[in-house]
C-alpha cells in the first residue's frame, strides 16, 4: 500500500471523513461554526500549500489565545496542530479564520496518529512484506540468538515452514541479573546473515538509546520489549532509526497506554507499527501470562495499526503454544511472533515455551486453516512451490 494510506482521507470539506472518525459536521469556513467543547483536543488541519512555519503561526495565536497547542509530527500528509480542549467558540472561530487553515477535527482519541479511521488495517510494508494485509504473518526464531549454527538452523525451517521473519534477541532483558543476557552485536551478525541466506526479514529487540540505532543497522524491524514499552526516551530514540517497530504490549498496560506509547513512535517518524500482544500479568499460574485476546480485539476496533500476538510469551509451556495461537488468529490477529529452537532443552532461554522445529509445520497447517476460516490466508513455502508458486 502507498504512504496516502497513513493520511487522514477526505472526500470534502464537510464530508465523510468526518462520519469515519466519528466527528460531528462542522461548518467550513470562516466565522460561525459549531462548538467542539467537550472533546480531548482539536486537530487544526493546513491546507497542502502551506509554507514551513505556518504551523508554528497557529501554535502562536493558540497560545496568544491561551490554549495549550503542539504541532504534530507523523504523516499527515501535511501540517497539522493539537489544541487542547476546551475551546470557546470565539477561539474557534479565530483558528478557523488563520492562514491556510483547511479543516479543524475533532481529534478522536489522545492518540490522533494511531486510532482507526476507517473499519481497515493499514499495512505496514517491510520489504516485500505486508503486515496487517490479507496474508497472515509469521515471525519465528529462538528467543535468544546462542550461536550461528542455531541461528542458521532456525532460519532454514522457520522459511521452509512460511515465515516472512526471523526472530531471535541478541540483547536480552532478564529478571535476574545472573540470567543470560544475550550474545550481543555478534548475535546481530548472525541473525542478519542467515535471513539473508534463507530471504527473510529480521525483527529483534532494542534495550536503549543507543542500541536502538546498533540494532537498526542489522535488522529489518526494532521490537521494544514489554519490559521498556513506556520508557518514553526509548520510543523517542526508535522512531528515529527510520526502521518500522514493533511494540509489545506491557504485561499490566491498558489498551490505552499500549496506543499512546504507539502515539510516541508515530509523532516521532516512525515509518510503521506493529502491535504484539503478548499477554497479561494475572492471578491465574496453568500459563506464564493471560493471553488478552479481548484486548486484541479491542484494539483492532481502536487503531489503524496491525496487531500480532506472541502465544509463547503468554503460553510459557510449549502444549498451550498451539492452542493460544488459534485463539489469536480467530480473535482477528494480523499474524503471530513464536518462540522456536533447534533444542529446546538445552536454550539458555525460555526453552519450556519455544517450539520444536518441527512444530512449525502443525502451526503453518493451523495458520492456513483458522486464516481460512476468518478470510485471511496463509502458505508454507513447501506448499507454494507444490503449486507453482
């Protein structure tokens, strides 16, 4: 899909882009004009010919006014201004009347970047690779990257099996400080190495600022962790590598939280977002963490942005891997994140949850058919090349 699709579309002045946002009708033009009172914040729209600085001008007569005002970053397309709420009718009509003014919105949500506008995801294209089309994605690996021939050895199956990513942590945040924490930049190499052997696409994990921008030299996707999804310096420093993220929800984050902290990444310049579900905190202990399906589904209704989920993470033993990946799937998931390993038994790292290699066929058969059934599709490369493909 083309950049126009992370715009804000309008089909008018007073048109329906309003009705997919759920705005009222507004009255266009100069003077006059409904009161917007009531909403979180105003989204103050330029017309496409603005010259630089023209927002600036209308964050200048906001504050003259003395309403709070930022401009926004992200692709609108154009130059765009947050006012926050309230706004007297004399003040609207005052922003309305500026130059190269075309619309003022009421902004839907506090994340104006992320929330839906339409009933369809965006995809994020990386690469060849549309996250969040109609193809289901797979993103498969160790959980942490051991040595090359792991890394190779996984990567050779997990494309064999359909995988569009390789997956695995050079870096790794741990509980415990004695708990292995990753092989480090030579894990990068490796990782990059064998998905360019095996034509994949690489995600793993950045743990701070400046590995934000190590990670990027080597990977194709920056994942921000659970653990670091509000470290707000972090998402700052992501969004500026110019690589598409994928951003794992916090095991206590509301929805909410989880789409602000996408907001960050957006307003920041990131090119795209992927949101992994990867399970709560609860009370209950037959699994590692409460697979949120409903918070997924939820989220698909909220946002524009593609969602994953990661049922190894949630599942923490490798029987109820399959399973909780179905339930994602059928609860609208745009693909799933899965831990496997060569053996299991001898990881370093979350080796109860990380399926067997050959695992990955019965989760391709899984993808293809809960796909099927919900009107996505998915294919092994094995059963690409049996017909031709």
């Amino acid at each position: 899909m083309g950049p126009d699709r992370h715009r804000p579309r309008r089909t008018g002045r007073c048109g329906p882009h309003r009705q997919r946002l759920g705005l009222p009708p507004l009255r266009c033009g100069g003077g006059g004009g409904r009161d917007l009172r009531g909403s979180r914040s105003l989204i103050v729209l330029l017309d496409r010919n603005a010259p630089e600085g023209a927002a600036q001008q209308v964050v200048a007569a906001a504050s003259r006014l003395g309403l709070p005002s930022r401009r926004l970053g992200g692709d609108w397309g154009r130059q765009a201004v947050e006012v926050e709420e309230p706004v007297p009718p004399r003040a609207l009509r005052i922003l309305r009347s500026l130059p190269h003014v075309e619309e003022i919105l009421r902004a839907p949500s506090s994340y104006p970047l992320a929330a839906s506008e339409a009933e369809e995801t965006r995809p994020v294209r990386v690469g060849d690779v549309e996250v969040g089309g109609r193809e289901l994605v797979l993103m498969a690996g160790p959980c942490a990257v051991e040595s090359e021939e792991q890394v190779e050895e996984a990567a050779r199956v997990a494309a064999r099996e359909g995988a569009s990513f390789l997956r695995g942590g050079a870096y790794k945040p741990r509980t415990r400080p004695g708990d292995f924490q990753g092989v480090g930049p030579e894990g990068l190499r490796w990782l990059r190495a064998a998905a360019d052997r095996h034509g994949l696409l690489v995600v793993t994990e950045a743990l701070d600022e400046a590995g934000c921008i190590e990670v990027a030299e080597w990977a194709d996707v920056v994942q921000i962790g659970a653990r670091t999804m509000q470290a707000t310096s972090l998402l700052k420093a992501a969004a500026r590598v110019g690589r598409p993220v994928l951003l794992k929800r916090a095991m206590s984050a509301t929805v909410e939280e989880w789409l602000s902290a996408a907001e960050y990444l957006l307003e920041g310049g990131a090119p795209g977002v992927i949101l992994c579900e990867r399970g709560s905190r609860s009370f209950e202990t037959a699994t590692r963490f409460s697979l949120d399906v409903g918070a997924l589904a939820a989220a698909k209704l909220r946002t524009h942005l593609p969602v994953i989920a990661d049922p190894s993470h949630a599942a923490g033993r490798r029987a109820l891997v399959l399973p909780l990946a179905r339930a994602a799937l059928a609860a609208g998931a745009d693909g799933l994140l899965v831990e496997a390993h060569p053996d299991p038994a001898c990881a370093r790292c979350d080796g109860p949850q990380a399926l067997l290699l050959d695992d990955l066929s019965a989760l391709a058969q899984d993808m293809a058919k809960v796909g099927a059934a919900v009107g996505r599709s998915f294919s092994s490369r094995r059963s690409r090349l049996a017909v031709g493909g």
